[in-house]
C-alpha cells in the first residue's frame, strides 16, 4: 500500500514559505525591537521569552498582549526604531538562495506568506534580491484573518491557481505549522527558527527541517529521513 504522505509530498507542485526566521535571520532585528519598544513605551524590561513567544502573528496582536491597550503606541515606537536598524540587524541564512535556486529549477512554483507588513517584508526579500524567486508576496494586510487560521495560505493557492493538497508551506514557527495543517498543506518546519523542536510538533509538523539543503531533499525524493 502506497505512504500516504509519501503520495502527498510526490503531488506537490507550490512550495510556500514564511518570511522572518525561514527566509531571513531577523531575530536579533526583532529581539532588539522589542527590547527598545517596552522598555521605551512601558519602562520596564520583559523577558525575551515573553518578548519572542508569539512570533509569527501580527505584530498588534502581539503589542496588545505586552499592554492591553496600547497596542498603537507600541506598534509606532516599534516599526520607527525597526526600519532604522532593519538593514544593520538582518541577515540572510546559509543555503537560502541556493536553496531556492534548486526548488525553482526543479519546476516548483513559489511564493511568500508572512505576518509581517506587505511593504515591510518585501524590504526584506530586497535586501537580498530574494523576490525573483516568487510569483507573489502576502502580507498581513492583504488578508482579513491571520495565521495559525489557514486564510493567508488558502489565498495563496487560489492566486496560484491549485489546490491547497498540491502546496507546501515552510515556516519556523508552531503558528506557520497550524496553519499548514488546517488548510491541508504539507507542514514543513524549519527548525532554524525560534521554535522548539517539540514545540513544531506539538503544532503538527509533519517534516523537520536543520537547513535550506535539507527543504530541497524533502521535494527531492529523500523525505523519509525528515519525517517528524
């Protein structure tokens, strides 16, 4: 009897990816953010667990559970202090572009679904001429509802014109992982990111990811040695 998932992988046709934390290395950009905003707006300094827990949904969602209430204040020191340190503090991650290179060549379709701003994200596919790669970038706000809600990836597909079984998503968060699942992707995790190991598959991941090279070798007929 054929490998359900095995069936499910060889039927895959787009390969979606997050943005912060799969793509670029923004931890120290985000981190350092939200050190400056609470410490700036609530004059007092979180725990960067508490700062980092929900990363991968909106930022105002986040700011609002920092200080129900002053989602707005918060939400403006931090994307003035973000853009003026963002090219200093980000970095691409190792085998990024060559990974994307081997999936492009191999036939896949791409594209980006990130929480993030539209033009904020696409700042960041720039600063390392990433963008050639996808047909499209999604941001926050050019969807109604968020990850882990699957919206933002079911618009993906019907601009890509497939069905959600024939998409994969990658994300390094449990949020990205949920989503996948509830739209009925294959849930890549990329264990690059913040997340736990334990943590991604508490959330549901079907495969694990320790680089770029190893998201290749999942497309590539070698998936069994991922599998969560």
């Amino acid at each position: 009897m054929a490998d359900p998932l095995v069936s499910r992988i060889e039927a895959i046709e787009c390969v979606l990816f997050d943005l912060d934390g799969t793509l670029i290395d923004t931890l120290n950009l985000i981190l350092e953010s939200m050190r400056y905003t609470t410490a700036t707006v609530l004059g007092e300094a979180l725990p960067d667990d508490v700062l980092m827990h929900n990363v991968g949904v909106p930022l105002a969602v986040q700011m609002e559970e920092f200080a129900p209430g002053r989602a707005d204040e918060l939400l403006a020191v931090y994307r003035e202090h973000n853009a003026r340190v963002h090219d200093v503090l980000v970095r691409e991650y190792p085998g990024v572009d060559d990974g994307l290179a081997a999936l492009s060549e191999a036939g896949f379709r791409m594209a980006v679904v990130t929480s993030k701003l539209h033009l904020v994200a696409q700042r960041g596919l720039d600063r390392f001429s990433l963008g050639r790669f996808f047909e499209f970038l999604l941001g926050s706000d050019d969807v109604a509802r968020h990850k882990p809600d699957p919206e933002p990836l079911l618009h993906a597909a019907r601009l890509l014109g497939v069905a959600p079984e024939r998409c994969a998503y990658v994300g390094d968060s449990p949020h990205d992982v949920s989503a996948a699942r509830a739209a009925g992707m294959v849930a890549v995790a990329a264990q690059w990111g913040v997340a736990s190991r334990e943590r991604l598959v508490e959330a549901g991941a079907e495969y694990l990811a320790d680089s770029m090279a190893e998201v290749v070798a999942i497309f590539s007929g070698h998936e069994g040695a991922y599998r969560a």
